[in-house]
C-alpha cells in the first residue's frame, strides 16, 4: 500500500471492529482494549449481544452497534454464554463485506467472523476460548452439566467447540496476543505466531501511596479458578488480616469459610476497590491469568504483589529474590494454601527491600500510551503488508 501524505490508512480505509458481547457487567481488560482502539480508530462496532448503547452510563451510548439474533433471545442480556452452543453460529451470521479491514477484540468467538479474500483480519486475542481448551476440566467439575447424560452432551458440545476454533483461526491474517504466555497458548491451540502488544492498563486512575496499612488484599471474580477460597484457607491458616473483594457464585462459600481475621465485602465501587489497593500491605492473586490486569492496577498504587508465578504474572511481576533492586513482589510455585502461607512469611521477610516508587515504575510499562502507539503501528504495518499494492481512485484495493 503507497503512503499517502494528505489521508493515512486509518482515513482511507473502512473499519470493523467485533467483540464478543456488551454489557455493563462486561468492564474488564478486553473491554478496556475495545475503548483505546475506538478512540484511535473510526470502525464501525459489532457484537454478539450489546447493551451498552442503551446504557446513559456507558462510553457507547447511543453509539450504532451491530448485534446478531442472540440480541432478541430471553435473558441474553444475563450472560449470552447460557448460548454457548449458539455462539459460532451466531457471529458467522455478521455481514461485513462492506469493510475492508476487520478487527477482531476475540476471548471466545469473534476471531470466527466470515471474511473475504480482499479483506484483513487483524485479532487481538485475550485467550483462546477457555473453556473449551484450559478450563474444559474445570468447567466439566463445577457445574451440573458436567454429570450424568448431561455430562457426556457437554463434553461433545466442547469437542465442537475446540474443532470449530481451530478452524476459525484460520480466518485471522494476523494475531496479536496481549501476553507472552498468550502467545503461547495461540501457538498450542492453532499454531500461530502472534505478536505480543501488552493491553492499557489505566494507571493514572490508581493514587500512589508509600505508606501501607497492615492488611492483605484480593480483589478478584469468586469463580473457581480464581482460586480465592484457597487464598482465604491459607490466610485462615496464617490468622494474617486479609480484605476480598468481589462476587460471584462461590461468594456465601467464601464467606462462611472465613474467620474474623478476613473480610469479605463482596462487589464494592472503582472508588472502594481504587483506596484498599493503595492501602494494602501487598496484592495476593492465586489464578493462572493470562495477563492479570488487577496485578498491575496494584503495582499502579506502588503495592507489591504475591502471586501464583505463572501466566501473565511472570511478565508484570518482579520477584525480589530475582530481581533483588528492582522487586516488586513475590511468586509462588502451586496453587495451595501452603505455598501461599509461606510466599506471606517470605513476603514479611523481605518486604523492607521493596521499593514504593519502582513498584509504580513497573506498572508504567502497561501505561494506555504504550498500547496506542504499538497497536496501531501494528495495525498499519499488517495492512501495508496484507495488500503489498495501491489504492485506486475510488479508494477500492487493487492486487
């Protein structure tokens, strides 16, 4: 594609963007990614379901967005996953010819969208779909659907869903991946190199603070991979003070395991959630993430963090013993409460060491700037590459 010094690519060409699904409830990383890219680039949005533009509080209000007939299903806007079967039928249904790049923000299916040969498709993948691939035996465990004949329809409806996957992988020209350990994952699941663009992270929103409070935090969806009932049993263990917060199925579980020396406050506001995480003694987080955005809200804050060392928090997690200047937390190697017990006590043995200051400098690293600038420099190599060629008159591709 020849450079055109009056209009850039992102003036000349027609943009889609696709998301899994938009909801108030939806508010997390890949989210925050679909914001940066909107804010940077004129595409027109799509999405399984979304009710967002109809939502007064929402960035998307009153925004034109494409849905697919998952929109008029009963209680789709609960969770459009009580669906699954439906998902890759439904985002294959999005008519996008009219574009002529697409960009796909993908978690679960979005990545699927059906293209043409003229068109580049260009995916920011969260994940590939968890439960069909890391979680399938998670999943298969923790729900009812998981036993009986039940359990045998589900674990085919699974068995699609991996093969359909790989298939639609193919549809994507280019990857990029929000981690190293997710770039691993593509190559596992599709064998696909991908580029690796860390997401924005909103720093600036975390207020800084050098002086701690002597309490742990975990902040976190009550999910069972989330592993919070294990980070409870280690500190019920420890009899440490230790404030969670967030919800979810397993939150009466939670609270009727922890003793007096935990809080549980269950979903508390960005403002609530913002003052504890500048508060704490350190930030204890026991999920395998793919990327871990909460990792590094706390760091934002200048709180260390102590963390299962494996996923994304081996990318934005400076163990001390590693990195003895530049710490900016601790890992441990299992998710158990004994290895959590005693990650805390190698914690207090060590957490003079730790730096404030080059704790806040390690979450700079994932600052939305850094985001925008390797984003959209990628988008634009990837379409100069794609067509290798011009731009007619019309604005219409030539090859």
């Amino acid at each position: 594609m020849t450079h055109d010094r009056e209009k850039s690519i992102f003036e000349r060409l027609k943009f889609a963007l696709v998301h899994e699904w938009l909801t108030p409830e939806a508010t997390g990383g890949s989210e925050l990614v679909v914001k940066k890219i909107l804010q940077h680039i004129d595409a027109q949005l799509y999405a399984l379901i979304d009710f967002e533009s109809s939502n007064p509080q929402s960035y998307l209000y009153q925004r034109s967005i494409g849905t697919t007939f998952l929109q008029k299903l009963p209680l789709a806007r609960f969770g459009v996953q009580k669906y699954l079967p439906l998902l890759p039928l439904a985002i294959e249904q999005v008519d996008l010819r009219g574009y002529d790049v697409i960009l796909s923000s993908s978690h679960a299916v979005a990545k699927g969208i059906l293209s043409s040969p003229h068109q580049a498709h260009i995916c920011y993948c969260h994940t590939p779909m968890r439960y069909a691939w890391d979680l399938t035996f998670d999943y298969l465990k923790g729900s009812r659907a998981g036993r009986g004949l039940p359990g045998i329809l589900t674990r085919f409806l699974l068995h699609y869903l991996r093969g359909w996957d790989v298939a639609s992988a193919n549809r994507v020209d280019y990857f990029i991946a929000n981690s190293k350990h997710t770039a691993r994952r593509i190559w596992r699941c599709y064998r696909r190199k991908a580029e690796v663009i860390y997401p924005p992270v909103q720093i600036d929103r975390f207020k800084f603070q050098e002086k701690k409070d002597d309490f742990y935090l975990v902040v976190s969806r009550l999910v069972s991979y989330k592993q919070v009932g294990t980070i409870v049993d280690a500190f019920n263990q420890s009899g440490k003070s230790l404030v969670a917060i967030g919800t979810g199925p397993e939150l009466e579980q939670i609270r009727a395991l922890a003793r007096p020396n935990i809080q549980v406050l269950g979903a508390q506001s960005d403002r609530v959630v913002e003052e504890y995480m500048s508060r704490a003694k350190a930030f204890v987080y026991a999920a395998c993430e793919d990327f871990g955005m909460a990792l590094v809200e706390a760091q934002a804050c200048g709180t260390p963090v102590i963390a299962y060392g494996v996923g994304g928090a081996r990318e934005t997690v400076r163990d001390i013993r590693e990195y003895p200047e530049e710490g900016t937390g601790l890992l441990f190697e299992t998710q158990t409460a004994t290895a959590i017990v005693e990650a805390v006590k190698n914690f207090e043995e060590s957490c003079d060491r730790l730096n404030p200051n080059v704790i806040r400098s390690q979450a700079a690293r994932f600052a939305p700037t850094i985001f925008e600038k390797r984003y959209l420099a990628f988008v634009e190599r990837c379409c100069q590459e794609f067509w290798s060629g011009k731009l007619d008159q019309n604005h219409r591709l030539e090859f």
